[in-house]
C-alpha cells in the first residue's frame, strides 16, 4: 500500500507512482460497478487488494493442503 503524503503535489504523468495509482483505482472501480452494478465508492482499490490478497492465501493453503 502506498503511504504517500497528503500536500505533496501528484505526478500524473504516463509511468509515474501516482498514475499506475489512479489506473488500478478506476479499474477496481469499474470492477466494482460491474459487479454490484451500483456506482463505485471509496476504498474500491483497498477492497480489491484486500480480496486478492485472501484468495492468494485460500489457494496457497489448499496446495499445501493436497501435499
């Protein structure tokens, strides 16, 4: 997770922290949407992260299990 500083001006230029930022953000939006089919709110890309981060950790216990 990124602990950036809330006054420092962003960089949204192509390549930047602050870009790839914004584009995981909309995309776990449009995920979001999709899904729920509402509109988004905040802490999209945190739930998104959060849910990925268990679904690595339920499939690295069912191979350790299966072993």
């Amino acid at each position: 997770m990124m602990n950036l500083n809330p006054f420092r001006k962003k960089d949204y230029t192509p390549g930047s922290d602050d870009y790839k930022h914004m584009l995981a953000s909309n995309d776990a939006r449009n995920e979001e949407s999709g899904v729920n089919n509402s509109s988004w709110s905040p802490g999209a890309l945190g739930r998104l992260r959060r849910t990925q981060r268990w679904e690595g950790i339920k499939s690295h216990w069912k191979l350790w299990w299966r072993n």
